[in-house]
C-alpha cells in the first residue's frame, strides 16, 4: 500500500472522529430548538410550575370561557421540540371552546425558562404539570406532539392518566434520528433515546394517535408502528397530505375533534 494511500486512509479515519466528535457534544443542538425569549401572556393564566430538581418554569392555564360549558378534564399538552407555548395558543383556544382545562407548559430552556433540555429535564418538567393538574381533581388527558408524545408516553406508564393523545409519534429517536442522518451511527452516539414504541405496551388509558401522511419529519410508518404497539388504541386518526408542521396538525379539525372525543369518554 502506497503512502499516498496510507495517508489518505489516514485523514479520512481523523476527519471521520472528528465529525462523530462534534455529533456527540453538539447532539442537543440538533434535537431541541428552543425560543428562549419569553412570550407575551396570550389570554391564559401565569402559573409557575415547580420540578423535583428546584427549577421554576412558567406555564399558562386556560380554563373555558364564561358561557362555555364546563368538560372538568384537565388537558396537558406536552410539546415538541420547537418554539414556545406561544405557538401552542390556538389549540388551547381550540380545545377551551371546547369545555376542556388546557395547561400549555414549557420545558426547562424554553420560553424564558430556566435550565437546557434533556430527556431527562423533560421527564421532571412532565411531572411537574401532572403534579400541578392533579392538584385539581380532574381527569387528566395528556396530548404529546412529536417530541412531547414521548414525553407524554414515558409519563403515562410513570403516571397513568385517564387518556393518552399522541400527535405524529416516532418510535424512539434513535429511530428517527436515524432518518435524517443517515450516515452517522445514530444509535450509539444519542444520549437522549425517548422510547415510545417499546414503552406505549405499558400504557392501559386510552389511546389515540394522529398523524399526516405527507409528515417529512416523522416518517408516518413510526406512527403506525406507535399505534400497532398500543396496548389500548381507541383511534387513529390519519391526515391526508398533512406534514409535520402544518397548521392542521397543530389546531385543526381532525385533531381537535379527536382530543374532544377522546375527552368525552373519560368521565
């Protein structure tokens, strides 16, 4: 083998463990993409939310309108991995017309929050809008978008609540890291996992998973798989030519009229 060869080989292997290097500090990054500017109150009430390991984050709390008959369910909407609760207002809006509670928190380093994501961060700011919610006596129903429905899975099996909404599901990031990056090892280099696949088997609260068929984020075959591993889906919801990121699949008919149904069983 010619130096040349032996050289290039060389800088290659470097090159290559350099990028696998960065992967690996820089991985949160590329998962979580925070607003960190704190969003004008949009007609919900400031609550604080208090987690296991000190943090305060704040959160907003909207209750149904005056004239608006009251559900008594208490809905936790458990985001994904982008914006603010800002951006979560006109399904909050949606589902208060509706009769239903609606706690829009965010996680540790968004919105004003203090503190960086994790799997792990996310799991205690979880608990801690569950705790809160539980404190007033109401069925709960918890409702995880993207990232937020392995929140929301992984506090099911922890908590069980009285029903399980999950909106575009991957079956683990691994998995769907893996889509994205194609040409790194994904699965060894995550430090955060989120099971959802291997976790909703546990989860015995009704179940309902939506999802867009055009969805370029989360491939809707991880969503079907979510759903064919339920251990007690009550529905699925399928959008036609919806992605990810669409208005529809944040406030739209499908998705409220399935949260509102859903909701409608858990007295």
């Amino acid at each position: 083998m010619s130096r040349m060869v032996v050289r290039g080989a060389l800088i290659a292997f470097v090159v290559l463990v350099l990028i696998l290097l960065t992967a690996w500090a820089a991985q949160r990054r590329l998962i979580y993409f925070p607003d960190r500017s704190v969003p004008a109150t949009a007609g919900g009430s400031e609550i604080t939310l208090r987690t296991a390991d000190g943090l305060r984050l704040s959160a907003w709390l909207f209750t149904p309108l005056p004239g608006t008959a009251d559900a008594r369910v208490s809905v936790l909407v458990l985001p994904g991995n982008a914006g603010s609760r800002a951006g979560r207002v006109p399904l909050a809006t949606a589902l208060t017309s509706a009769g239903l509670t609606v706690l829009l928190l965010d996680y540790r380093g968004y919105g004003g929050n203090p503190g960086s994501p994790s799997e792990t961060g996310l799991t205690l700011d979880a608990d801690a809008g569950q705790a809160y919610l539980a404190s007033l006596g109401r069925p709960i129903l918890y409702f995880g978008e993207s990232l937020g429905a392995a929140v929301a899975t992984a506090l099911a099996v922890r908590h069980p609540p009285a029903g399980l909404l999950l909106r575009s599901p991957f079956t683990s990031l691994p998995e769907a890291g893996q889509t994205h990056y194609p040409f790194l090892p994904v699965g060894l280099l995550l430090r955060d996992r989120f099971p959802v696949e291997s976790l909703i088997s546990q989860v015995t609260a009704p179940t309902v998973v939506v999802y867009g068929t055009a969805d370029g984020v989360v491939p809707p075959a991880q969503s079907r798989a979510v759903a064919g591993a339920a251990a007690n889906l009550t529905d699925l919801v399928v959008v036609d030519g919806a992605d990810h990121n669409d208005r529809i699949l944040l406030d739209g008919p499908a998705l409220v009229t399935a949260t509102t149904t859903l909701a409608a069983t858990l007295h």
